[in-house]
C-alpha cells in the first residue's frame, strides 16, 4: 500500500520529452493544449518538496501526472503494509486498494478521500494550472485521529492475521487529524502552483528563444541559398564573359594583322610612293593598330588567367638582364618624353627560375605606367637587389659571413603623379581605373595591373605599390615586386 507507482523508465523515471526530451509547440504550451506536469516543473524538484512535506508531517506524499506516470514520492515503508505484504491474502488487498487509489479521480473539487481496509485513509488532490489538470498528488495513508481500535476489516482480510501484532502495529502508522490533512494539502497545492508558475514561465521563455534561433537559422538558410544561386550565376556569367572575350580577341586579332602588314608595306611605298601627308596617315593607322593589338593581346592574356590555361615555360632567368631588355625597349619613347630611364642592378643578385616572357611582360607593363604618368624632366628607375635577413657589419664581414639572400626584390620607380593611397587597394583589379572618366587624360583598359599581379603570383611572388621619390619627400610611385628564393 506504500508504493503505488505507475510505470517507470530505467532509473525510476518515467519517460518525457520536454524542455529536455524535444521541443513543444509554442502555440500549444501558450494556450495549454498538451501540456504536461513533466514539461513545467524538473523531477528532481518535486522529489524535493516530496521530502519536505514528509520531513515536516511524517506523511507519505507521491506526485503522478494525468496519465498515471509516476513523478516523484517521499514514502517510508509501514511496519503494518510490511506485515499485510507478508499474508497470501494481505498481499492482494494491499494491490486492490493501491490501484483504486492510483485510479482514483479527485473530481471538480479537486480532492477526494479514499479509505483503507487498514482504517487509514488516502486523500487525493488534483494539480491544475490555468484550468487544465495536469497531475494528482497522494498524500496517505495516514491514520484519522479517532480511530483507536483495529478495524474488523482488517482482521478479517486474512485468516491467519494476528489480532495481537495488528494491536502493535496498528499505532505506528502515521496518525494526523482529517482537517489538517485538509490544510496540508491546499499548502501543497498552494507550492507546486508557484513552482509550476515559475516553471510555465522559464518553460515559455526557453521555447520562444528556441523557436527565435530556429527563426533565424532558417532566414540565414535563405539567405545562404540564394548567395549560393547568385555565385552559381556570377560564376556562369563570368565564364561566359571569358569565353566571349576570348572568342571576340581571337576573331579580332586575325584582320588586325593583316591591317597593319598592309599599313607596313604601304609605309615602305611597296603599293607605290606616298606624299607627307599620305605617310602621317598611314603611319597613324599603325599606331592605332598596335595599341589595339595590345589591347586584344592584354584581353587574351586575361581570358587565359581567368580559365587557368595560362601556362609558364620555367627556365633559369636573371632579373637585372630583363630589367636592362626592358628598359633598353622603352629608352625612345622615355627619351621622347624627355624622361630619364636609369637601371641599377645589385652585384650578385641569384638566378631566378621562371619565365622570361612572361617576367619581361610584367616589368614592360610597369615601366610603359611609370612612362606614361610621369610628366617631363622626370626619372624612371629600374631596380633589383636583394633581400636577406640581416647586413654584414664591414666588407670583410660580408665576404665571410654574408647573410643568405632570402628573396630577389625588383622595383620600379618614378618620379610622375602618383597613386592615392585609397587607390592603393583596387588598382590591381581588372578594368579598374584611378581615373574613371570619359574625360580622363591618359588611356588604357585597366587590365595592365591585373594581368601583372596574376603573373608574379604564378611565379610564387609578391607585388605591392608605395611612393616613390627620395626619403622625406615621397613624390610619385614605386612597384616593387618579390620573388622569394628556395631554401636548400
């Protein structure tokens, strides 16, 4: 009679899903529906208050929900149901009173009592919260004030009872007068209505967070998506586009050789002699044709970067001999200019393995900028030294103990107008133009810089951009390109 326990999970616990077992409705726990005792209030916490009230009163005490699931008790075992559970038929009265109090329904009021063979007594109370019941708590047996005999129901329940050790156990049990088993049942109740309170509102509070987080993981799940699709296509558009200016390069490049071998053998009067004014033209016509060509050349050059089909030929390459090609390239148009195009190159400066072409494309670019953006009576400088971790403290020092050179450092410099600083960033972007306008003084497509980073970069170098001039007064630009060395 002293445990009438519903089903239980392993460890004495019955089954739950809850603020620990899976998430609720939020419409649900908000208005009621389907809500259950296990969901408000933590287990542990009813075993507590269990406790409390049979610490206080000596009354055994048991909390199970709506559904007959055992939750929480506070019993300690009767000497007298120790007894009974020893008798055949003692042990079967015990089962049948234990399942009537476990079926037993506290109806409208909230309370009902039922009796024991024993003449102890059961009072059942229901648990509601916001008009809904959600559990029943057991409070018993406990022993009427005025029952001082053993009841003929009890010795009748079994024909080989003891009258005399009924006699003796009888008294043991706990003993409480009817109306304050009545006022210790509204203080109950009055307790776990706060703490299903508390817990209702942590409850609401948790799911609203839970079914926020949820919220926002699904609109950044759109969001992904679409950032997805959108890159998809970016990227669709992009090959498009790189196959467009590939195509349309390689169409234009044909006639465009042909135009300027005609131009060619005009200028030279293979078509007949031409008179001054003649000559200009033609000789117009194949300057405009050579800046198309170039043009067409940098557009293929990018298509092929962008693809991944540009390829290197590796072979073992001296810097200071591109930079001394270079330049000897460009002295007539810097002479024309009226610029001055200087090369120095540091002694001992290691062999690089890379393209020569290509290496060459790289600086010619950078030096055709520094020519063309620096004004009159400036200077153009082509550099390359080395970089090592640290300087010899005298000449003898460094025959002896030279630092190992780390990286090969060439560098472009002029004296001309300069980058913003807030440029510094987007000049190596393709089509990008410091200056954007349709009025701009000085041409180009944007693609110079770009194709230049994408080649030093194949070579496992570096590219920044600084000012230029002397140290204190810092007056147009300077490139400088590193190219780190193997360690052996």
């Amino acid at each position: 009679m002293n445990n009438p326990r519903g089903p239980q999970s392993p460890g004495g616990q019955a089954s739950q899903t809850g603020p620990q077992g899976g998430a609720r409705s939020i419409d649900a726990l908000t208005m009621g529906q389907g809500l259950r005792l296990e969901d408000l209030v933590d287990r542990e916490a009813l075993q507590e208050v269990c406790k409390s009230f049979h610490a206080l009163f000596g009354i055994p005490v048991r909390i199970y929900a709506t559904d007959g699931a055992f939750l929480a008790d506070s019993v300690q075992e009767q000497a007298m149901c120790v007894y009974l559970q020893s008798l055949r038929d003692g042990r079967s009265a015990c089962a049948s009173t234990v399942g009537a109090v476990k079926s037993a329904d506290p109806g409208p009021t909230g309370e009902a009592t039922h009796p024991c063979f024993t003449g102890a007594l059961y009072r059942i109370v229901g648990l509601d919260y916001d008009g809904r019941r959600l559990g029943r708590v057991i409070i018993g047996p406990f022993l009427p004030a005025e029952v001082r005999e053993v009841p003929r129901s009890l010795l009748r329940i079994d024909a080989g009872i003891e009258p005399e050790k009924a006699r003796d156990l009888l008294p043991k049990m706990p003993r409480a007068r009817t109306d304050t088993v009545t006022r210790i049942a509204k203080h109950l109740q009055a307790v776990l209505d706060l703490i299903l309170f508390s817990g209702h509102r942590a409850l609401l509070t948790s799911q609203m967070h839970l079914a926020s987080v949820r919220e926002s993981y699904r609109e950044l799940q759109e969001q992904n998506q679409k950032l997805t699709e959108s890159y998809e296509r970016l990227k669709e558009l992009d090959r498009l586009k790189s196959n467009f200016l590939a195509t349309v390069s390689h169409e234009l490049r044909t006639p465009l050789t042909s135009i300027l071998g005609y131009g060619e053998m005009l200028a030279e009067g293979i078509g007949g002699p031409l008179n001054p004014e003649q000559l200009e033209f033609v000789q117009t016509i194949r300057e405009k044709g050579e800046q198309l060509l170039s043009l067409i050349k940098s557009l293929l050059d990018q298509s092929k970067l962008e693809s991944g089909t540009l390829s290197l030929r590796p072979a073992d390459v001296a810097i200071g001999s591109v930079l001394e090609d270079v330049a000897a390239t460009l002295l007539p148009s810097a002479l024309r200019k009226g610029l001055k195009l200087e090369v120095d190159v540091a002694p001992r400066i290691p062999i690089l393995r890379g393209d020569a072409e290509r290496l060459r494309q790289v600086f010619t670019n950078l030096a055709e900028n520094a020519v063309k953006f620096t004004p009159a009576g400036g200077t153009v400088r082509l550099v390359a030294l080395t970089e090592a971790a640290g300087e010899p403290e005298d000449d003898m020092g460094y025959v002896l103990f030279a630092a190992r050179p780390t990286a090969v450092l060439a560098r472009v410099e002029d004296t001309g107008i300069g980058i913003p600083e807030a440029e510094h960033g987007k000049i190596f972007d393709a089509f990008y133009q410091v200056d954007g306008s349709s009025t701009r003084e000085h041409g180009g497509t944007g693609l110079g810089l770009s194709i230049v980073k994408r080649i030093v970069e194949m070579h496992g170098g570096t590219i920044s951009v600084g000012n230029g001039g002397t140290e204190g007064r810092p007056r147009g630009t300077a490139f400088t390109v590193r190219f780190p060395l193997e360690t052996r």
